[in-house]
C-alpha cells in the first residue's frame, strides 16, 4: 500500500539559507511520525511546506499519490482541509476577537454545516473531548490560559475530521499532566479514525512515548530514522 | 528577612458568566538570592502571580492580599513608582515571547526603543544585549539583532526576549516559563544563563515553569499549584523525588519516562468552587471529610502541604 | 466596553458633546425654524445682541441660527468624508496588504502617488474639475483622504497576516473574502478608525481652506468653513462672522481628537488597565 503523504527531495532556501537540503519521509495511514530536531533546524518549514503555507523550491509532496504543489484550483479545494496543522505558538493561533465557541463553529461553517442546533451540540461534543467545559465557550483568547487555548485548537480542526495533521509542538506549551492528556486524546482519535500525525517536537522522550516512528532533522537533512 | 512576600493573595477576574477565581489565598516567601519556582498544571494561575507582582494585570481583575518587596508595599505604591520598579528592580520575561515583539520592527531597534525607554545609551543597550546573547549560546548574534522577529524561530524568539530582559540587571527576575519551546541544547544554554544570574549576581528570580526538569535543576524550593491554591511548598528535592501531596505525585507519573499517564477527569469550575479539596474529584487517596471540608496549609518537614493525609 | 468608555471625563464630556450636535443636525432642518439665509441688509455686520446673540454677517444673515443650520452640513460632510475613504482605504489596504506580490506593489504605488500631493492643491484640483456643491466637495476631500488610511491599514494587516490565526483559517479551507471580514480587518482596522476620528476635525479645516481659497461651497450653503471664509474680509469691522465659526470648527476639532486618543485606549488589546510596562 502506498504512504498516505510522501515527501520527496524536498528543498527550501529562504534567501540564501539553505534550510531544507533534500528530504524524504513517508508517513502512512494511521501512523504517527516523529520528526525530531533543535530549534532552528528546519522542522516548522517542513510541516509548513506540507500544509501549503510554503511552496518548496524543489521536490514533491505527495498526499495520496497525487502532488499537492501540482494540483488544480479545484483540487487543492478538496484535498487541502483534509491536512490541517497545529502551531507552535497556540496563543496567537486564536483569533483575539472571536470567542472560543466562535473559533469552535468557523471551520464547521466554512464547510456547509448550517443546522443551528445540531451545531451547539457538535461544539459541546469538541469541547469536551479536548477535556474542557461550556464556560470557555464564551471566553476570548486573552481571557483562556495558554493550555487552554490549545485544547480549543486541537478541537477547532478535529471538527473537520481530517486526515493527516501536522502537529508543530503542540505540547511544548502544556505542563506534562496536560501533555499526557492531550497527546492520549491524539491517539485516542487515531485509533477511532485512522489519522496520521506528524509530530514536531524537540523532546524525544515524548516523541519515543507516542511515536511509530522518529525521523532525526539535521543541517536540512534526514540524519537518522528511529523505529519504536 | 524576606525578599519577595506574598501574602494571603487573591486574584478574581470578573467576567460575563461570573468571577473566576483565577488565584485564591497564596501565600509565599522568597530570600533574597533565592530561586524560587512556581510549578503546576496549566491555568493554575501561575502566571497570573507574576503578573500580580508587576501590576500587568488586566482591567477586569480584582486583586485582594498583600505582596512586599524589600520595603515597599507592591499592591499600594503609585503608578510612577511602580513604573520605577518595573525593568529596573523586577523584571518579567513574559509567557508569550512572539507577542512582545513588534513585528515591524528590526529585532535592533526594538532593543534600542526599549533602552530608550529606560533612559540608557542605546550603543551600550545594543552591545550588552549582544553580549547576552552570546551568553544565552546564540550564534550568530550580530544577525539576529538584523532580523525581523517573524524569521527567528520559537525557540530564537525566546532567547532573544530573554536577552533583553537580562540585560537591564535587574535584582529580581521573574521568568514565566523560560524553557518553553526549547530544544534540550538550549535548555542547557538557559539554564547555564540562570545559574551565572544566581552566582555572579546574587540575582532572585522567581521561575513559573511547567518544566520539572529544569526546576529541579535551578530552583531551591518550589510551591506546586492546583486551580489557584498551592498545594505544596518545600525544597525542590524534596518535593520532585519524595512528593507528599496526591497532586505532586500525579504530576510525575504525567511525565514521559514516569509513563505518560494523564490524570484522569477535569480541573474544577474556578467560577463555582467547590466546598471540599480542590483535588477531590481526581484524587485517589480521598477520604469523605476531603469532599466537604477545604484542607488548610499544614507545616510538615521543610515545607508546608494542603491535604487532609497529613 | 461602556464603563471604560466613561471612566475618563474628557472622553465622557466629548461625546456628549457630539452627541449634542449630532441631535441639532439632525434636528434643524426638520424643525424648519427661520430661514439661514433670510438676508437683512439693514441689520448687516452687527455685533452680538439680544436679537441676534451671535450677531448677523455681511448680509444680514443671523450668525446663530446660520452655525446652527451649518452644524447639519459640516457634520454630513465630514461623515461621508470619512465614511467614503474609510471604506476605500480599508479595502484597498487590507487587499494589497493580504495579497502582497504585484497586486500589493502595483496598489502601494498608487497609494504613493495620492499621497505625494499636497492635500488641499489635489482637493482644489479635482473640485476646478468637478465643480463646486457638497457632494463635489465629499468626492474631492474623500479622494484626498482615502489613501493615508489604505497605507496605515496595509502595515497593519502585514503585521497581522502571517498570524497563526490566519494562516490556520487558511489551512481550514477558509476563502479569501472570508479571512479578510472575519479576521484580518477586525483584527486591524481600529487603529485606522482612531486615525479617522482625529482625522474628522482635519476634513472641517480643510473645507475652510478650499473656500478660503475661493473653491468649495455656494455661499449659499450654511457650512462653518464657508462662514469662516465668507467673513473674512470684515475680519477688522466685524470680527464675529468668523470668531464663532472658527471657534465651532475648533470645538468638533478637539472634540474628535479627544474621542480618537480614547478610542485608542479602548481598542488596546493588549488592555493593561491602562498601565503600561
Ligand atoms: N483576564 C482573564 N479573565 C478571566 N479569566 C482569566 C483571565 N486571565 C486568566 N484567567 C483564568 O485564570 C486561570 C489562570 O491563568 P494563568 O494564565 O495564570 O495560567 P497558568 O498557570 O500560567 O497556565 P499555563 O501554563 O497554561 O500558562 C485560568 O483558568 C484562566 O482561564
Ligand atoms: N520566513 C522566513 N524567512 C527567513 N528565514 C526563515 C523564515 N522562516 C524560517 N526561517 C529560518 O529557517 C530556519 C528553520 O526555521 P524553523 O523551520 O522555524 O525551525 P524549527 O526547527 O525550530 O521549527 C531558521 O534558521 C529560521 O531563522
Ligand atoms: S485533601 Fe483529600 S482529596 Fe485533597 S488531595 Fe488530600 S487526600 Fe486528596
Ligand atoms: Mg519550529
Ligand atoms: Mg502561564
């Protein structure tokens, strides 16, 4: 069976930094890849460029056999909600003027849901598989702790029940009791849904925890792969 | 005779639903020289403390209690003077590095604004920023100081900010969460930093971390925080290897090596807090006196706990 | 948001102010009291009375009830004023701001070009073209306007467009249409609002000078920069005609300026209680 996402020979300069040198990993359905690295080392660029928010300069992305950065309009319409990604920064991926239940039913919205009722409940459903209550419901950005707000996040893009999700340390924010529960949450809708992950994260004891497999990012290149 | 103390401190912020409790009665107390930290589950209120100390709350908080530092009465001196104080003798290197920073501007001339501000020569503002820099195991400083802070990376951004701060010496350092965000090479490079802060300088600094490691190898004591109370006070060692509250103990077993295990069940409601302990609902060594009546702080060895066991 | 808003009495005093002239403009034409431009040349040039309390002008025309009628006119100009380069400013910014590339290049040289005129000479231009009459002079002093706010908001959204927020609406599949209404602009438009607020006292002064000039309104029209310059030949014998406009023009100046500065505060979304490190 072929790998769900298929990254090949991936090259990415910023002005006359070489960050990306020739990557290749593949990720297949289900699975969740580590991909370890120091700051600085390019792991954001990677997932970036697999979100869309960057275009390599050279290489390919396959997701499902077909190149992301080769598609059509319309293509590109249906198959990209289908990779979403969680940042690094959690405070400022909210915006600070909509409400937590707002950031909740936006993407739910975008995608044709219209059914007020069943809306409130399907909000309520990803509030509290993310282990948060009602009263966040009406809280803005500013008034969640950081903690919070990324719960909020990871609810706000599981309510369009995607496929593959880049994860760029969602957990570097979180005290480790938080982290344990979100990161058991994220398998948990693994194994009801068969996503993939691939988990950005510098701590390797979380990714040796949680991970099928690791892949080491060094000097814009592939060091090493560790299987768990 | 204490350095920093905070005493029966409260903090509520009123909002559309009702007041949220966000640190309810804390008491504490740093030497001067000490590092103290501050541990807990997220949303326990950790950072709301630091900035109680600084006076940065938000319009919609209620602030109720005392905080001493050196002579002054923190919660009661004029805004001039508080200004005074802030950057100079106590100064915040904030939770959120990539919202303090203008994304505007050069990395530079937020430094020199800044130095500006504190009525410093911005040279001598930009080498000794420079100079951190080096120390906090940046390469490259001189580029980063050309950079806009959208192309430095989390952990860049970090350091950077934590640069800035450092170099205006001051005599009390809080630090929320100063490793967030860190790969362990630059940990090191922090806690390198810290450790030349508290040795060179005789620097306080007050740690707000979720990163037990990196407590248990900076601070001297810790209180460890559960929605809004602390729960526990003691030496670091102590405390992260012998822990006597319930809520310690699940916070270690939370961690990676210890298994990853999460505690099970939510945080109380901080608008309706319930009657008993706070930890009653996911604690598994309570008792039926523990879900009617709050534990208060009780004295044990080296330290004080808040639990009915002891 | 109300209770800061009446925590600072300047802030509280002017907008009871506006509020006071908004209700007059809206009023007086509906009450239709005497007419402003009833010409009595007998009783021209006179100096303050019970009769007239502001005085009357070189035709005779009662001062008061003339302020009062141009209260309606002046307002309504520096709100469509306002309104018009708001609206174009806001979407022209956010547009070159978000797409950046040849679209944002091929905008900002634009925004330059309307910017590198003189104000008033462009306004006095376009209404030679144009020719006189308040809705000539809303598109004149609009045309003018709108570019200062399309450069504040093009900053702003580039600041604010590489957020995770945005870029995380984007990954879910939001439209460009979309991110713009729900995120960008809410996110940076108040700074453009509060420069537009101080900005409205400036559209009133720049009325008086077009017609100071010799362009702008008939003299016809009650409108306090028109007064300002009708009176100024009889600056020495009759100085009134143009003290009581000046001072009314004065008056919504700082009264917007006030508001704007307060504005400021209110948006802040980094809201430290109005302390700041
Ligand atoms: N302005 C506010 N209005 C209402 N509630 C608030 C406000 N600021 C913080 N809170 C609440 O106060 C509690 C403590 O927040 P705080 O930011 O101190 O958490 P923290 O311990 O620093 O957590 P983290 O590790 O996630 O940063 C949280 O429950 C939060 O939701
Ligand atoms: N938009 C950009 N412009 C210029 N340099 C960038 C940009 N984004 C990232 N970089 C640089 O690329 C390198 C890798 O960054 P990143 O992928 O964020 O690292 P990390 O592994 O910490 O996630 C860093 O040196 C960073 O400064
Ligand atoms: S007081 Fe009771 S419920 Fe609370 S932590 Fe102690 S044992 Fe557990
Ligand atoms: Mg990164
Ligand atoms: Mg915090």
């Amino acid at each position: 069976m072929p790998p769900l996402l298929r990254i090949k020979n991936l090259v990415k300069t910023f002005e006359d930094n070489k960050v990306l040198n020739g990557i290749d990993i593949d990720v297949k359905k289900g699975e969740t890849l580590g991909l370890f690295g120091s700051s600085g080392s390019g792991k954001t660029t990677v997932g970036r460029c697999i979100a869309g928010l960057e275009r390599s300069d050279s290489g390919s992305i396959f997701f499902k056999g077909k190149d992301l950065q080769a598609m059509s309009r319309r293509e590109k319409k249906k198959v990209r909600p289908q990779i979403q990604m969680i940042f690094q920064h959690p405070e400022i991926s909210l915006n600070p003027r909509m409400k937590a239940f707002d950031s909740l039913v936006e993407p739910l919205k975008i995608h044709g849901w219209d059914d007020k009722c069943s809306l409130e409940n399907k909000v309520e459903e990803l509030i509290n598989l993310v282990g948060l209550r009602r009263e966040h419901l009406a809280r803005y950005p500013a008034h969640l702790s950081g903690g919070e707000i990324q719960r909020v996040v990871l609810a706000r893009i599981l309510s369009i029940n995607p496929e593959f999700i880049v994860a760029d340390e969602p957990t570097s924010m979180l005290d480790v009791s938080v982290q344990a529960q979100v990161l058991r949450i994220m398998e948990k809708i693994q194994q009801e849904k068969g996503v993939s992950y691939l988990l950005i994260s510098h701590d390797i004891d979380v990714l040796r925890k949680v991970c099928h497999r690791i892949v080491f990012l060094k000097n814009g290149r592939i060091s090493g792969v560790e299987n768990a | 005779m204490s350095y920093l103390n905070v005493s029966s401190l409260c903090v509520d912020f009123l909002t559309e639903n009702g007041s949220v409790k966000a640190v309810n009665d804390i008491s504490f107390e740093m030497k001067k020289g000490e590092t103290f930290g501050i541990i807990g589950e997220s949303g326990s209120g950790k950072s709301v403390i630091g900035q109680a100390i600084l006076r940065l709350l938000p319009s919609n908080a209620v602030v109720n209690g005392s905080i001493s530092f050196g002579a002054e009465d923190l919660l009661s001196l004029d805004n001039k003077n508080m200004r005074q104080i802030r950057g100079r003798e106590i100064s915040l290197i904030p939770q959120n590095p990539a919202g303090s920073l203008n994304p505007l501007l050069k990395n530079k001339i937020q430094v020199a604004e800044v130095f500006e501000v504190m009525g410093v020569n911005k040279k001598e503002g930009i080498k000794s920023v420079l100079g951190m820099l080096k120390n906090l195991l940046m390469k490259e400083p001189a580029r980063i100081l050309e950079n806009h802070p959208h192309e430095l990376s989390g952990g860049m951004k970090q350091r950077f900010l934590a640069a800035m701060c450092l170099s205006y010496k001051p005599s009390l350092l809080i630090a929320d969460e100063p490793t967030k965000g860190l790969d362990s090479f630059s940990k090191k490079g922090t806690l390198d930093l810290f450790r030349h802060m508290k040795g060179e300088h005789g620097n306080s600094i007050l740690v707000i971390t979720h990163d037990l490691d990196f407590a248990l190898e900076i601070c001297d004591r810790v209180a460890v925080m559960y929605a809004g109370q602390i729960v526990e006070v003691g030496p670091v060692t102590d405390i992260l290897q012998i822990p006597s509250h319930p809520y310690t103990k699940a916070l270690l077993n939370a961690l990676p090596r210890n298994g990853l295990i999460p505690l099970h069940g939510h945080t109380p409601s901080r608008i309706d807090l319930p009657d008993g302990c706070l930890f009653y609902t996911r604690c598994n060594l309570r008792s039926d006196k523990c879900g009617t009546e709050r534990p208060a702080t009780k004295s044990i060895k080296g330290g004080v706990v808040r639990c009915h066991l002891y | 948001m109300t209770g800061k808003i009446f925590r600072r009495k300047d802030m509280t005093i002017s907008i009871l102010l506006l509020a006071l002239l908004v209700v007059v403009a809206i009023s007086y034409p509906l009450l239709a009291l005497s007419d402003p431009n009833a010409i009595d040349l007998t009783n021209k040039n006179l100096a303050p009375s019970a009769e007239h309390p502001l005085g009357t002008d070189y035709l005779g025309r009662d001062i008061l009830n003339r302020l009062a009628a141009g209260t309606t006119t002046s307002l309504s100009i520096a709100a469509g004023v306002s309104a018009i380069s708001l609206f174009v400013g806001v979407l022209i910014g956010c547009i070159s701001g978000y797409y950046g590339g040849i679209i944002d290049e091929t905008l900002s040289r634009i925004i330059d070009i309307f910017l590198s005129f003189p104000g008033i000479v462009f306004a006095l231009a376009i209404m030679g073209f144009l020719g006189g009459g308040v809705i000539n002079l809303i598109l004149a002093l609009s045309v003018v306007h709108w570019a200062k706010y399309a450069r504040l908001m093009r900053g702003q959204v580039l600041s604010i467009k590489e957020n995770e927020y945005v870029l995380s609406a984007k990954i879910i599949g939001a439209g460009d249409f979309h991110i713009m209404r729900k995120h960008l602009i809410p996110n940076s438009v108040a700074t453009v609002i509060i420069l537009a607020t101080i900005d409205i006292g400036h559209v009133l002064l720049s009325i008086a000078a077009l017609n100071f000039l010799g362009i702008g309104l008939p003299a016809d029209i009650p409108e306090w920069g028109a007064m300002l310059s009708a009176g100024k030949e009889f600056m020495r014998t009759s100085p009134y005609q143009t003290i009581f406009p000046g001072m009314a023009i004065t008056m919504v100046v700082i009264i917007f300026s006030i508001i704007g500065e307060g504005l400021r505060d209110i948006f802040d979304p980094n809201d430290t209680g109005g302390e700041y490190l």
